[in-house]
C-alpha cells in the first residue's frame, strides 16, 4: 500500500468494499406480499424487478407480482405514473384484492413518482405509496419500517375509541413467538395483542387504536414516529432473556396501567423458569453475531447471558438510540466492537481477529468462516426463523446454538478434506470425527 | 396501452454482464450499482440459481443519494477501485466497470474515467434500461471478443479435432448437466473439447478460441454472435433424440470423423438411449399419447422439449410459451389465465408457473422446474435435458411422477388419518382431494341416487383433470359429494350440490 493510495478509512479499519444487507427494498415487499388481500405493484427497472421478485418469492409469498413496465421508452416519455396507473387497474381486478402497496423503487425515485398522480383508492382497494429506493434506505429491515409505517399511516383507525389495555408488538417474528407472550400478558391482564407485521389489513386497522406500541427490533423509527404523534406510549426493550424479559413485562405493566402486584408476580414467575433454563443449557464458547436483519444485537445480549462470549457484533442498521441500551449492557459484559452499516471486510477482520468457535453470520461470511472448518450459520434463515422471546424462545434459540457449537467436529472434517490434497489425511480425520 | 409486467420472467442485461465477466477467474467487476443491485446479482440470486455462496470477483460503487443527487458515480467509482487496489484484490486481474439501470439512469457514463484507473480498465455499458439478459449475453461476449480476443487471435492457427463451448454463464437453468453432456457428446463423436467460455475459461485465454475447428453453442438465446465472429461452423446443442443424433452426425461430418460419430451413435443405443426404448416399449409408454405438457422455457428448451415429447414421444403439448417471448407468444397473463381454466397433467417452467398452478389449486398437476426465475439446485450432473442422457432423465422422471400421480389415489384406510388426528400428510392430501380428512369420504355404504344432471356435474369435473388421475378422483370427487349430501340428510344427490361441491375442481 503506498501513501498516495491510502483511503479515506480510519485508521486500523479496513475499507468497506462490500456492504452486507439484502437489497433493502426487499424489506418491504416480504411484509407487503404477506398480507391477505395486498397485491403488490412494482415500479423500478426490469433487473431489480426480477431480482425482487425473485426473492419475494422464495421468502415473502406465493403471489404474482405486477409491475409498471420501465423501460428506456417509457422513461424517456415520461410514462412512469401512465404504466403505474395501468399496473394498479389489473391489480385491483385481482380476486379479494383489497390493498394495493405500490412499491417505488431507485429508477421510479430517480424519474419522480408523485404521490397525487395515483389514485388513492380502486374499487375496493386501498393504493398506498410506499418509497424504497435502496440507494437511499440503506439497509432492509429499515425497509420494513418505511412500508408499515405508509400502510399504519393510511389504514390505522383513529376514529375508535382507544382500546386501552392492547399492545401492539411490532417486529417479524417466528409465528409461535407472540403466542407465548400474548398468553403471559394476558395473565398480567393484557385484554389483547396485534403483531404486525402479520397477515390481516384488520390488524393494521386496530392497531390505531392500540393502547400502547412495543417495538421487538431496534429499527421501527418511522412507525414510533408515528404513534408518538398519535399520543401513543412506547415500550422500551424487549423479552429477550431473564433480565430483558423481567423488565419489559414491568414496563408494559406500568405503561398499561395494569394491577402492578400481578405484573410483578407473572413477571418473576417467568425470570425464575428462564433462570431454570440457563442453569440447565449453559454456553460456553466464543460467537461472533453478524446478520444483517437489525436483530443482531438482542441474540447476542442473549448468547452472553447464557454464557457465550460475543467479542463482535454487526448489523446493516444505522446507530440509533433505540439499539443503545443493548449496546451498554454488552459493553459491560466484554463486547469488544459493536459495528452498525458494517461489510464484508469489517466481518472478515473480526474472524482474523477473535477466532471464534462459531459464526452467526450473511451468507458470504458464514461461508468465509466454514472454509476455515468454524461453524457457522446463516443468520436469516437460521435464527430470525425460530423462537427468540421469552424463556421458551430461549430454549430453543440456545439449544439450537449448542447443538451447533457440538458439530464443531464435522465442521473440521469438512475443511479437512476440501482444503487438503492429501486423501489420507482426509480419510484419517474421517475416522477421528 | 402501457405495458405491464406480471412475474418477470427475464432479468436485465446489466446482470447478463455480471453473470457473464465473472465467470472467468482473471476478471474483476466494479458495478456502477445501489446495494440492492449488487447484493441482488453478486449473492441473493446466485445462491439459488447456482448455489454458489457469493460471486466472489464483484464489488459495487454502492451510488447513494449524494451521486443520485447530482454528483454523479465517476468518484465513488474512483474510491472503490483505490480500495481494491490497496488491499491487493484486484492485482494481475482484468478490470472491468459495468453500469446499471441506476447508474444509466443518472447518466454516468464512465468511458473516460476508466482511462485513470490501473492501465487496460474498461468500461461496460450495459444497456440495462432496454436490454434483457439474453441479448444481454450475447452482447458482452461479442464485447469480450472484440475487447480481448480478435486481435490476440490474429496468429492463432485451427487445430483440427478440438472443439469450443459458447455458454453457460451463471443463472443458466441446468447448465452443469447439460454442459457435461455436450462434452460428452463431442468426445463420443471424435472431437476433443478446447474452451468452455466463459464458464471453464480465463480471459487471458479467450483467444484461444480461435484453435476451434467447430464451435458448439449452447443456448439459441446468446453465444452466436461470438460463434459467427470465430468464422468456423458452428452447431447448437440438441434436445431430443433426432436432434441429438442429427448433432453428432453434423459434428462428425465438420470434423472429419463421421465413422467414430456412427459408431458413437450405434453404441449409445445399446446403453445410454436402451431406457428410453424399453420404457417405450413397456407400460409406461402406452402412457405417453394421453400425457398432456405445457412448456415455459427458454426457446432452447422449449423447442427441445417440443421435439423429444411431442414429435417422439406422442405426448400432447397444451400451451408452450419461450422466454425472451417472441413477439407472437403467450405472455404470463396468458400461461396464468391458460393454467387456470385447465392445467395440464405436466407442466415444465419456472416458479411463476408454479404459483399459478397453486393458485389453480391444480393438485393434479405435475410440476417440473425447467426454467429460471425460482429457486433450485442443478449442481449434479446426471440431471440433464440435452443430449442421450437427456432423453433418459426426462422420460424417467415422468414416469415416476405418473408413479406417484398412481400411489397417491390408492385407498388408504381413513382409521390411520384419525389416531394421528391431524389428517393425512400433505403428500398423501394431494393425492385424494385434500379438502377432507378421509373419513368424510371413506367407508360410506353404497351409493347414492344422482340425479342425471349431477351427474352431467360430476362428468364435466372429472374431464377437466389431467387422463391418469381420472379413474381413482372420479371415485374421489363421487364419495366427497355423496358424504355431503348424507351429511345434509338428502336422498339423492342433487345437481345444486354436485356444482357447489364440485365448483373448485372446475376452474
């Protein structure tokens, strides 16, 4: 490297050549997509429509996709709003159809797409605009928040009376999730609890009237943004772990006014089993925690409270005070570096640096770290798609991480024999597994 | 009327250029792109298509606002290649800079900026706003040729015997096992294969290409521009067993080899093509002309499969659809409004025929991945639709399906469905009409009067289902009804509910 060359980067850090997050936009259409009655349209070129589409059709829903045809001809005379319009007519013929999300993407943004020139409503359906250019949101959870934020801005309820003892949890979690917290808040005498984002536009309408909002990710900043202009308390944390959980259900009591000695007894009542379940399934190893969902950080407060040491953290989500708490109680508790909007080679210099047992990580880093023989999963797939919350998110989420850090071994074997050309060393290590 | 688009079926030629560069070990791409575009094209698709974790040799200029707001792409560009160059990555590599939809969009055109950068940088203008990947492909090859091949090839001699493969890239449906024949195929008709480009190629070889007495390309959808440039014969790959022949013949003839061709040939009925004349000559062919098939392919593949099926087989081709569409063809709002009015028994696509069939609710349908967009793994090389190998693959794997069309009307006994409590498995509910759990339809005494227009009910929904199913659903479709019309106490089975039962099977 010569002095002319040096990059702007700071000093000791590498370059950040490789942003790590799935096209932001995608965020949105897995949310959008989801809905019962929401058919989506698209307005971008035909690249990333496919690429979208693509992946909203592996991780969103079985659903046909319409989009505006944007090609140079149709940019270059300035018939972006006439294809839209003409995309949402055949939307709105769609059997059930009853929401149309048109999702304006970095060409669309690029040309102008103005908000006045689409119909608000089409027969049965509402349109509603939702603006996604990846070159401006930079990561796809944030993504997640633009589009409920448009569609709880145009669907919530207002005109109700406030259903004052609901909570609305918000965050994409596994389906069993909200079951288990849903059952222990209506023992602290919760009367009901909407997760968004889900599958009903009636949850979008109720939630308007929903007592009070508790976001489960660090990433929703336009939807509190909303509800705190809707006069609506916020709930800090999330339950995650035995002094996560603890809190947070003291939090939703004294938010929902609820009898605080009943709070207190279901809150401790939980605390003693999710003790139970750390004494019984204790961690050791050393983890590094580095998706690009935006969760990262509340798995690894979990990882270090059962026993795990997590040096490395990293997200594609900005700082935000919202992921502040977490990052203090890590701090305190030996994370080294807590790293937000990170990239490949951020990732690859903290596997030179910490040498971990296992991986969490994008698929080009848990594939980085299985070269070296290191276990390693992919975030998204792997975490983002089991129970967290709670002390029975926590035991499956820990038992799954053990039973990982216990095939250590035919991660080795593995490297072992795709590294080496020496097949009787392959073999030999084969026997040894 | 402006144009819609419903499921894309064909992506841009920006990441035709992707897929096509990087490939060849000795190239590395900067793409002119948001995030979305190069996580889309570099590691999220290419994951599913491939299954290749992330194209390693690819780094974007990563535009955001600021560029998209007027300073243009030239010094985010310039940054990402300082980078590159610090941390060693791109050395003794062909640097290549590509544009996207994004980066045409605000006009960049980095022609000149390249000229700053490490000596030999090119510039790719990627036509991605008006492109799609096939022609795409086609154009950076010719592009790659003209760039880094022609004039490198001018004191390259012909050597007779050896033989080039144009294609694949990645996001090529099935490439491994097709690739693997066609070399076979080529040996076995006397020729010795030279350069497999892009895929098994560096760019430093590509004027190597010229040593070919014959080229093969793999695709009609791209590699004949590049093909007529080289200035030797050139062939398409085949699918099919006369066009597979025909290939080996013509092969033969171009190389002078045409007694090892006809003795290739020979052999292969014996073995590989054996499979193929005996499952003609047993039951399952007796199969074949009752099998109806719609195609949604590649014009390769289409035209391939058209010939194997239709003209050899005596199958019965329902709907066919190419992807590019050629200017007469069914888009996917006809193939979806086709599926849903009547699908056929078999129908070869991509995921987008797939939703449709789900929306059908077309259970007795038999779905076959043949095309991207959709997420499978074709790594192995024993999966081929090309060549000898090729017939033997898709014939048996439409066999088996008929197998398990078969296995999934044998009666079972409901008892087993009510201790587990949850029904039959989805498999087996696909089988029988899935929308009871058995004893609702098993076990009934009899049967019940039908009143004739019922029946004329009951006729009209057994016909619209694909022929092998027919037998057992009939029998199905009759008890579902009869268990109803029990159920409401009625002594005959009426024609108002022979349609209000029978309705969703008669989309």
């Amino acid at each position: 490297m010569t002095e002319v060359n040096s990059t702007p980067a700071a000093p000791g850090k590498p370059c950040q050549l490789h942003p790590q997050s799935m096209c932001p936009a995608f965020g949105s259409l897995r949310i959008l997509t989801r809905i019962e009655g929401a058919h989506p349209v698209m307005a971008t070129d035909t690249g990333c429509l496919y690429g979208l589409t693509f992946v909203t059709h592996f991780y969103g829903a079985r659903k046909s996709i319409l989009a505006a045809h944007l090609g140079t001809e149709e940019l270059m005379a300035g018939e972006i709003v006439e294809s839209t319009r003409a995309a949402i007519e055949v939307a709105a013929k769609e059997p059930g159809c009853q929401l149309i999300p048109v999702v304006s993407l970095c060409v669309a943004e690029t040309a102008g797409l103005p908000e006045e020139m689409l119909p608000k409503r089409v027969n049965d359906a509402e349109v509603v605009l939702v603006r996604v250019p990846a070159y401006a949101i930079h990561s796809h959870p944030e993504a997640k928040d633009v589009a409920l934020a448009a569609l709880l801005n145009r669907l919530g309820d207002r005109e109700g009376a406030r259903d004052k003892k609901s909570l609305v949890l918000l965050g994409e979690v596994f389906p069993a999730d909200p079951l288990a917290i849903d059952a222990l808040l209506r023992q602290m005498g919760v009367e009901a609890t909407i997760t968004l984002p889900g599958r009903s536009i009636d949850d979008l309408r109720r939630a308007g009237r929903a007592g009070a909002l508790a976001p489960q990710h660090p990433f929703y900043r336009e939807t509190m943004a909303l509800y705190r202009a809707w006069d609506t308390p916020i709930v800090g944390g999330a339950p995650v772990g035995v002094s996560g959980s603890y809190a947070w259900l003291k939090a939703v009591g004294s938010l929902l006014d609820l009898d605080p000695a009943l709070v207190t007894q279901v809150a401790e009542a939980e605390r003693e089993q999710a003790q139970a379940i750390l004494a019984a399934q204790p961690l050791s190893g050393r983890v590094l925690v580095t998706g690009y969902e935006g969760t990262e950080i509340a798995y690894a407060r979990l990882l270090v409270e059962a026993g795990a040491e997590v040096p490395y953290v990293s997200t594609s989500i900005a700082s935000d005070p919202l992921t502040l708490p977490d990052e203090l109680w890590l701090r305190g508790r030996g994370t080294r570096e807590i790293v937000y909007r990170k990239s490949l080679e951020d990732d690859m210099a903290a596997l030179d640096k910490y040498q971990p047992d296992l991986v969490l990580g994008t698929t080009p880093f848990a594939a980085a770290a299985k070269e070296r023989g290191i276990p390693a999963m992919y975030f998204t797939n792997q975490l983002a798609s089991r129970p967290f919350f709670l002390s029975t998110g926590m035991a499956a989420t820990l038992g799954f991480i053990k039973q990982t850090l216990d095939r250590t071994a035919s991660y080795q074997w593995m490297q072992d024999f795709f590294e080496s050309d020496d097949t009787d060393q392959a073999v030999e290590a084969s026997a040894h597994a | 009327m402006p144009k819609i688009i419903r499921d894309l079926p064909d992506t841009s030629s920006y990441w035709a250029a992707i897929w096509t560069l990087c490939p060849l070990p000795d190239v590395h791409v900067i793409c002119d792109a948001p995030i979305g575009c190069f996580n889309l094209v570099a590691t999220a698709i290419p994951d599913y298509t491939d299954a290749i974790p992330h194209i390693e040799n690819v780094t974007p200029s990563v535009i955001r606002e600021a560029e998209v707001g007027g300073s243009g792409t030239g010094a985010a560009v310039e940054r990402t290649y300082k980078d590159l160059a610090d941390t060693g990555v791109i050395d003794g590599k062909h640097l290549i800079v590509v544009s996207t939809a994004e980066s045409e969009m605000i006009g960049s055109d980095l022609s000149d900026l390249v000229t700053k950068l490490a000596p030999g940088t090119t510039f790719f203008h990627s036509e991605s706003l008006s492109d799609d990947e096939w022609h795409g492909r086609d154009r950076v090859l010719q592009w790659l040729w003209d760039n880094y091949g022609a004039a490198q090839a001018a004191d390259v001699a012909v050597e007779p015997g050896l033989v080039n493969i144009i294609g694949p890239t990645y996001g090529c449906f099935n490439a491994p096992a097709d690739l693997h024949e066609i070399k076979r195929l080529i040996e076995g008709a006397g020729g010795r294969v030279n350069l497999v480009f892009p895929f098994e190629s560096t760019l430093a070889d590509m004027s190597q290409l010229a040593k070919a007495q014959v080229n093969v390309v793999l695709y009609q959808e791209f590699g004949h521009t590049l093909a007529d440039s080289l200035g030797q014969p050139w062939l398409h790959a085949p699918i099919g067993i006369r066009a597979t022949t025909e290939f080996i013949r013509q092969l033969g003839a171009h190389l002078g080899t045409q007694q090892q061709a006809a003795a290739f040939i020979r052999q292969e009925k014996r073995t590989t093509l054996q499979a193929v004349w005996d499952l003609w000559k047993g039951p399952q062919g007796d199969w074949f002309s009752t099998i109806t098939v719609g195609l949604v392919a590649t014009q390769t593949y289409v035209d391939g499969l058209t010939d194997y099926l239709s003209r050899e087989l005596g199958m019965q081709i329902a709907f066919s659809a190419t992807r590019p569409r050629r200017p007469d063809g069914l888009d996917n709002e006809g193939v979806r409004s086709t599926i849903h009015q009547r699908a056929p028994s078999f129908v070869f696509g991509s995921i987008n025929e797939k939703i449709y069939l789900s929306e059908a609710n077309a259970r007795q349908t038999n779905f076959i991945p043949a095309a991207f967009p959709g997420p499978v793994v074709r790594r192995a090389v024993g999966t081929p639709f090309m060549g000898y190998h090729g017939t033997v693959y898709i014939v048996q794997e439409i066999v088996n399906r008929l197998y398990d069309t078969l296995y999934n009307f044998l009666p079972l006994d409901s008892a087993y469905a009510r201790q587990t409590n949850g029904g039959p498995p989805p498999a087996a509910a696909s089988g029988n009409d899935g929308s009871t759990s058995g004893d609702a339809t098993n076990g009934n005494p009899g049967n019940l009067p039908w009143q004739a227009d019922a029946k004329a009910v009951l006729d009209a929904a057994v016909e619209q289902l694909p022929f092998l199913a027919r037998i057992s659903a009939s029998r199905e479709l009759q008890m579902r009804v009869e268990a109803q019309a029990r159920a409401r106490g009625l002594r005959e089975v009426t024609t108002d509910l022979a349609a209000e039962i029978l309705s969703p099977e008669r989309k």
